[in-house]
C-alpha cells in the first residue's frame, strides 16, 4: 500500500467518525473508534499467525459460505481435543490468544445482520482481551469504553443498534483498501492527530505533533557524546514519563529500525486513563510485542512506580533516551519530603506555580551517564527567577545543558504559545551551550503552524554538527551565560533582527544630486512640449 493509499485511508475512516458520531463528544468517539480499530489489527495478526500454524489445515475462507462463521471458528469446531495445544503454540509465537467468535471478522458479520447479540459479543471479547489474550497484562485495557453508555442510546437495542452501523461502516471503509494489517497503525495515528485537532487544550493530555515528535527522535538516536558520527545502531531502552498516546516513543522506535538499528525496551508512564489505555493500544498497532514494551499508568511527580524507586543504585532503572513533551506550567503540591527526595535533592524543587523543572529533573534521574534527553517545555523555564533560577543554574554548572532549541509558536492543537527543546546530558563534551533560534522558520497554516521537513532537518544538522549559523545558531560560553545571570533566553544569544544598513551620506548625498539632474532635464522636455502647444512653460 502506498504512503497516499495510507493517508487516504485514515482520512476516510475519519469521515466515516464524521458522519457517525452525531451529538457525541468527539472525545468520547474517539475511544469507540480507536478500539474498534485495535480489535480488526489484533484479529488480523491473530488469523495470519493461525495460517502459517495451520498451514494445509487452515479451512479455505472461501468455501465457508456467509454464514458468519471464520476459518478458526469452522477449525475449532472440527478439531475440539486440538485447540488446547494450538492456542499454547500460538500464544507462544504469536503472543495472545482470541477466541474465534471474538474475532473483527465474526463481529462484522453480526453488525451487518443486525444480530441483537453484537453488544453483549464484543463487550465480552474485550473483556477476554484484557483478562485472558495476553494473560492478564492488559487489565482495565478497554475501561473507557462503554458499551452501556446512553451517549449510544437509551436501550440495548438503540445501542446495539448505532454499534452495527459504526461497525458496518468502519469495515466497509477499510474494506476499500484491501488493508494490509501493518498499516492500520498509520491509520490509527492519524486518527489521534485528528481528534487532537479538534480538541483544543485536551489534546495536550496525549498529543505531540509529529514534526515535533520528528525533531526529538532524530536527536536522542544521533550518538549521544559524538552526534557528528550519526545515529546509534543500538538503544538498549528508551523512556517518556508522560507519553500520552504513545507516539513520541514510536517515532523513536521508527527512526532506529529505519536507519537500520535496533532498539530494546520501551518504557512509558501515563496518568490519564484513558491515554494510557490508547498508548498499549497504539504500541501493539504498530507491531511492539507485549515483552517489548511496558506502559505504566501513575502519577510522574509522585513516582509513584515502584520499580522506579529501586534504592540499590546497582539495579536502579537507567535509560539511554529519554523524551518527553509534559505538560505546560503545571500546578503541583510538593510538600517538603520532596526536597530530601533523590531527584530533586542536589537541584532543588520546582515551585508549586510550574512543575516543569520537576518534569526534567526526573528524566535526568532516569539517564544513564552516557545517554541524552530531548524534553519540550515553555520558554519560561529559560528565564524564570525564583527557584527556577537556583536549579537552571546549577543544571548549568554542572554541564547537564547541552543545546536549546527555540521553536515557532502556535505549534500545538493544546496552546499556541512558543516551546523549546532542552537537550540535556549527565556527560556531555562541549564546554559551551549551544542555541538554535528557529522561531521564524514554519509554515503559516490556518489552525496551526508546520514545520517542513527542510526547517526539521536544517535544526537536526545544526544540532548534530554543532555549526554556527548568522541569526539562526550559536555556540555560547559557560563564561558569557554567567554573565548574562545564567538566563536561557534565546534571543539574548541569537537574534532573529536583521541589522539595520549603514548609511554612507557621501553616496547618499551623489544619489540626490543624480536624481536632480534628472527631474531638471525631465522638466526642460516637458516645457519644450508645452511650448510647441502655444502654452506658457512651467517656472
């Protein structure tokens, strides 16, 4: 399937959200719809992996007949004393396990027959999807989901009702690409970034544009302590601890399996439900076996992840990446057992006002010593005085800030006011600081602006090879930023202002003299002419 095949994909499966949702809260769609499309991915992968079990004794799909039934469901009735064994052999290659009649093949069947069972069938099949298919490791998986809720309607028969004509239309839609399973990852992706579209500041809660995501994953996979050598071949773990839907780290995982490296583990943490919910969705979408990846849901300030607060410094969790896009300013509680707490204790604690320095100091924690970090956050976490100044300068000092980036504003669907990058490093080389001002460099679009892929890759390259561009990058010293009082403001160290040109009088002065000639000899032609017309000429 082609890249324009994928895309029109995702914009069709929207449209078909469009038409459906009615007075839903688009939010609240978006769950049906994203689920919906989890099921038909993990069915699919489920079936081919089935096939190539099978192999000869895979019933032929095609002599079936329309009766509902699928080639496993016809499998299991003939072969009752087998299926024990095959699920044990499937489970093992394939990692989870459906029961046939739970199958997006099977649920298709009963939304286009109207079948009064299609509720009570699929709240069940996600029900064995989260306690049973994966053996208990995606509990609470569909928590959001409610099947019963009145935003479907008043009865079961109204809500079993809208669900056939959800389900018919969504399979209808994918029907017309002959979809190819490894694909509906892209599909569900785009649908995030849709509904994040329309969702104003929520969208914040679990989306990260993906130009950003872009410029992130390109840093954190380049070599940490020699950027200039390319990317890595290998990340043994990656971390975000507030990754909302997932897509930040897959963007990661992406650019490494791309430039032909490899990645270990995935680690994230979540505290909104319901994005915790969408990011394992989103990690098995896109392929990520469930031993490969591990989303906990828990409160990032509070660490709240037991495995996290690991005191043997020898077993405690180190990451070779970590990226994160937290939440802006957030308003937090402290309380003063957080000053002894092991990462805030040599920087000291963000204010109650903006947790942002909170954000950072936990992934810092997490880095291993040769590892780097690419953290968005507000530009006021350059500037801020108070507490914000005391850990921003020691952060300084002790040579853990490696570049700032300055990005043009109104890049998000949850604010429209400018970020930064901060990349950070427990070891870095460079004895200076080096600034990318690319405010002025986007895209003006109608809702928001974009990042091309020339304004990407131009802020990539600079950071990779550390060059100094004129009002665009500079390698600043430890000796001038203390000078400047340990304030981060980019244009402090790289402004966008374009010089105004100097005025030389004596050229200037010939310039007047040369226009005057010219207006004295156009003023003779003129009064020539006005004397051949027999009127008198201008003075």
């Amino acid at each position: 399937m082609t890249e324009h095949d994928q895309k029109q994909l995702g914009k069709t499966l929207w449209n078909i959200a469009g038409q459906l949702r009615g007075a839903m809260n688009a939010d609240d769609f978006r769950d049906y719809m994203l689920s919906l499309l989890f099921l038909r991915y993990l069915s699919g992968n489920y079936e081919a992996a089935a096939k190539k079990e099978l192999g000869a004794d895979y019933p032929d799909p095609n002599a079936i007949g329309n009766g509902g039934k699928t080639p496993l469901s016809v499998w299991y009735a003939d072969n009752p004393a087998d299926v024990a064994q095959f699920e044990q052999q499937i489970r093992r290659k394939a990692h989870y396990v459906i029961k046939p009649n739970f199958l997006w093949n099977h649920i298709v069947h009963l939304a286009k027959t109207q079948d009064d069972e299609l509720l009570n069938t699929l709240q069940q099949g996600f029900k064995y999807i989260e306690e049973e298919s994966f053996e208990s490791k995606f509990q609470g998986l569909f928590s959001e989901i409610n099947l019963a809720s009145d935003k479907l309607g008043r009865t079961y028969a109204d809500r079993n009702a809208k669900l056939c004509t959800i389900i018919g239309k969504v399979a209808d839609g994918l029907a017309e690409f002959n979809t190819v399973i490894d694909i509906l990852g892209d599909a569900y992706e785009y649908l995030i970034g849709q509904f994040a579209a329309g969702s104003g500041k929520k969208a914040g809660e679990f989306y990260t544009p993906q130009q950003i995501s872009n410029i992130l994953s390109a840093i954190v996979t380049l070599d940490s302590q020699e950027p200039k050598t390319g990317p890595r071949r290998k990340l043994d773990s990656v971390f975000d601890f507030a990754c909302g839907s997932g897509s930040l780290l897959l963007n990661v995982r992406h650019r490494m399996t791309k430039a032909g490296g490899t990645i270990g583990r995935i680690y994230g943490q979540e505290s909104n439900i319901t994005t915790y919910n969408l990011a394992r969705m989103n990690m098995l979408l896109h392929g990520v076996k469930d031993t490969e990846f591990e989303i906990y849901h828990g409160d990032t300030l509070k660490n709240d992840w037991d495995w996290l607060r690991e005191t043997n410094p020898a077993k405690k969790p180190q990451f070779d990446a970590v990226v994160a896009n937290p939440p802006f300013s957030y308003r937090w509680e402290p309380g003063e057992a957080m000053a002894e707490d092991m990462r805030f204790k040599n920087h000291g604690t963000a204010p109650k006002s903006a947790a942002d320095f909170a954000f950072l100091l936990h992934g810092l924690h997490y880095l291993k010593d040769d590892g780097v970090m690419a953290i968005i956050l507000p530009h006021g976490v350059l500037f801020r005085g108070g507490k914000e100044a005391d850990i921003r300068s020691k952060l300084l000092k002790d040579g853990h800030i490696d570049t700032v980036i300055g990005l043009p504003a109104n890049l998000f669907y949850s604010t429209g006011i400018p970020v930064c990058i901060l990349v950070l490093k427990k070891c870095k080389k460079p004895d200076d600081v080096l600034f990318i001002n690319a405010a002025e460099h986007f895209t003006k679009g109608k809702r928001q602006n974009q990042l091309s892929d020339e304004d990407i890759e131009r802020i990539v390259i600079t950071y990779r090879d550390r060059t100094e561009q004129e009002r665009y990058s500079k390698r600043v010293s430890m000796e001038r930023i203390a000078e400047e009082g340990y304030n981060l403001n980019i244009s402090r160290y790289v402004s966008t202002a374009e010089a105004e040109k100097e005025i030389k009088l004596d050229a200037v002065h010939t310039e007047l003299e040369a226009i005057e000639l010219k207006i004295d000899e156009a003023k003779k032609r003129h009064n020539a002419f006005l004397v051949e017309l027999g009127l008198a000429p201008l003075p």
